[in-house]
C-alpha cells in the first residue's frame, strides 16, 4: 500500500510542473514558476522511483500519466479557461477510465 501512497504523491507532483511552466508563461515572476516547475518535477520523480520499487514500470507510469493529466485538464479549464467540451470530457473519461482498469489489474 505504500507504494501506491507514494505513486499519488508522485502524480499530484506531476501536475506542478505543466502548471508552473503554464504560469512562467503567462506571468511576470517566470524565474519563479521555472524554480517551482524543476521542484515539482524532480519530487515527482523520486516518489516514482520509490512506488517503482512495488509496482510494475507500465502501471506505475500509466496511473502517474493519467493521474497528472487528468488533473491537468481540470486545472486548465479552471484556472486557464481552456477548452470544455464533450470530446475533451470523453478524452478524460477514457483516460480515467484505463487507469481505474490497470489498478483493477493489478
């Protein structure tokens, strides 16, 4: 179970570096945003690493993916007003959806 604690945590971290670079974008404080993207994204690595140690590569990789796409998507409509559709709402589904179904196969 520790493993999929860290694989969470590792998913979570996977959104802060899109987001950061996304705000380095946009924003006035890009050094900033940069810093915080390189932080998220090595914490996201070294908790990969760690849920790696007891869950397969291809599982592990799929959930972190989806996980920190779908979170991703949510935030680029709420913060960013991106896109929301039916086709980008199915998009999601079915991501969500083949993760559930990895995790379920484990």
């Amino acid at each position: 179970m520790l493993h999929w604690t860290y694989l969470i945590i590792a998913s979570f971290f996977e959104v802060g570096w899109p987001f950061g670079l996304k705000m380095a974008a946009v924003s006035e404080a890009k050094i900033s945003w940069i810093i915080f993207s390189v932080i998220t994204m090595t914490l996201s690595g070294i908790f990969l690493f760690l849920a790696q140690k007891g869950i397969s590569i291809g599982t592990a990789y799929a959930v972190w993916s989806g996980i920190g796409a779908s979170c991703t998507f949510i935030i680029g409509i709420l913060v960013f007003n991106d896109v929301f559709n039916l086709f980008r709402i199915l998009g999601i589904v079915f991501i969500v959806s083949g993760v559930i179904m990895l995790k379920l196969g484990h």
